[in-house]
C-alpha cells in the first residue's frame, strides 16, 4: 500500500485498518510524476490526493490492482489509462458533504452581509453602516445550484431556510428529482440569467471544464454572487478577475483557484469583492476521520478482491 500522498500528518488510521489484511502502508509527499513513479512500483494499491496518478505511473507499476482518490474529484487520476489496464479506481464521495455544503453558505452570507470589509472596517474604529451600501437581502432572492449531486442538494436544503428561490441546473439529474425537492430545473444560461446566488459543485471532468467562461459570466446580474467550492479549472479565472474588477458582478466566494497555493502577486487576491478560501470546505476534525477511514476501507477491500462501494470505473470490475 503506498499513500502517494495525502494532506495528513500521519497515517495511523489506514495502517491499523490494513494491517488486518496484512498489507504494509508506505506513507509519501511526492508533488510531481517523477517522485510517484519512484514510490509506486511495487504498489498494489495507490492512495492519493492530488498526487498526479499518471498514465506513465500506471504502465510503470506491474503489480497496481486500485487507486483509491482521498476524497470526490479525481481529475490528478487517468481513468483511462488506469481502465485500460484493469485497475479500478475509487473515489470518497460522501465524506464530507455537509461540511462544504456549510462552508458554500458561509461564503454566501458573509458577502451578501459584506463581513469580510464590515468586521475590518469595524476593527479599525469605524462605526458606519452607511459605508457599505449597497446592501440586500436574501429573502425572495433566487439562488442557481450547477451541479445537483449530494453536495448541490444539501446547499439547497440550507438556502431554503432563507427562503430563497431555487433553480439547478445538471444534465444527469431528471427534472422530476429537483421538482420533488422544490427546485425548478433550468439550463445553465437560463440560471445564470435569473439568479442573485451561483454555487457550483461539479466535478471536474472535460465536460465541466471552464463552463463557467466569459459567455457565461456575461449573463450574470451585476448584483450576482458567485461562490466556488468545487474545482478552480471549471471557472475561468482570468475571466473572472475581470468582470469582478469592472463591476460585472457584485463579488465571488472561492474556496478552489486554478493554481493552488496561489502565486502571491495574484491580482484576483487583492480584490475586496473577493473572498478566497485554502480548500478548506471539505475540512472538519469528523470529516478528516472519515475520509482516512474510508479511503483505507476502499484500499482493503481492493486487496481482498471484494467489491469496492465507490467505483468510478465499475466495467473494470465487470470483466474481472
């Protein structure tokens, strides 16, 4: 077992999991092809997080059966090639739904309330409402869900509460499924059109990439907030600066950037309608448990030849 690497000081978790199968767990930090290729060839089973799992790594590890993602997006993995050679490959798409479900309305209140320039402002002896206006209220607003999975259902459930309007927008979930939960069904122009909230959560795929551009971004009301917790790479960013910068739209809540750590000069972090978070929505004391459980649970289920619970390419297991 070879943790190619994982955001974890340790891994006591999975090493007390597997050695019930007898597996010795091998624990890495590699950042770039080279030093996964070095820590992988004698892997049967990879775990990893954001570790590039690389067609190369896969044709260079003879004895690999699985690759398990520590976590839902697994865009670092070649699913491809991984299937190519019979490896099947696993994602934790449950871990922590609630926690970025949480962190997505935190983002959306603390902009629509302007909280990261009041509580500065107040800190430093002003005491001036007035200073922040405009300033408006949720209730009755209309909030776009792209991407109604389990993190996109929660984030309605709590928009709700602010009685707001709900509209999804997702190809791969029937219109009847988001009417039954009281959310109107929308193609994506039509949502970025009438909504004053956008949260994304999509997974980053070919298909999800850039799909929110400049086209998109120009339908968007100037009073709009845009809030991403998902993937940086389905948001142009360049695009984004830009229309935020000239008022396009009212201000953006980002927990993902295309390039993680962010170059410090980013011209995207010195904007005051912006609230840039480190991919920390997925984070909580419970969710870090769980997600060192389940990805370990995936990797002994992997090695004992039973039947993982999250395949994300299942005709692997078709064939075995």
């Amino acid at each position: 077992m070879v943790i190619a690497d994982n955001p974890f000081e340790d891994a006591d978790k999975e090493e007390a999991l597997l050695a019930r199968v007898g597996a010795t767990v091998r624990k890495f930090n590699c950042r770039n092809e080279s030093e996964v290729l070095q820590a992988a060839r004698d892997a049967d089973v990879i775990m990893c997080d954001a570790a590039p799992i690389t067609r190369n790594v896969i044709s260079m590890a003879p004895r690999l059966v699985g690759i398990v993602e520590y976590g839902i997006g697994y865009d670092n993995i070649d699913v491809q090639a991984a299937t190519a050679k019979g490896i099947v490959v696993c994602n934790i798409p449950d871990f922590m739904t609630s926690e970025v479900a949480d962190h997505s309305v935190a983002l959306v209140l603390a902009l629509a309330r302007k909280l990261y320039l009041v509580g500065r402002s107040s800190r430093a002896g002003e005491w001036n409402w007035r200073k922040f206006r405009p300033m408006s209220s949720l209730d009755g607003k209309i909030a776009g869900i792209v991407g109604f999975g389990s993190i996109g259902r929660q984030v309605a459930e709590r928009l709700r509460v602010f009685r707001m309007q709900l509209l999804a927008y997702d190809p791969y979930v029937p219109r009847d499924s988001m009417e039954r939960l009281g959310v109107k069904s929308a193609t994506l122009d039509e949502l970025l059109k009438a909504s004053d909230v956008v949260s994304i959560h999509v997974p980053l795929t070919k298909e999800t990439r850039g799909i929110i551009g400049p086209k998109q971004l120009a339908l968007m009301k100037s009073s709009a907030i845009l809030v991403n917790t998902s993937r940086g790479a389905v948001v142009d960013q360049n695009a984004l600066f830009d229309f935020l910068r000239r008022g396009r739209i009212a201000a953006a809540g980002l927990d993902v950037l295309a390039k993680e750590p962010p170059d410090p000069l980013d011209p995207l972090l010195a904007l005051e309608n912006v609230i840039v978070t480190p991919h920390i929505a997925w984070y909580s004391e419970e969710s870090t448990w769980k997600i060192k459980e389940c990805a370990a649970l995936e990797a002994e289920r992997i090695l004992t030849h039973q039947a993982p619970k999250h395949p994300v390419n299942p005709q692997v297991l078709a064939e075995r």
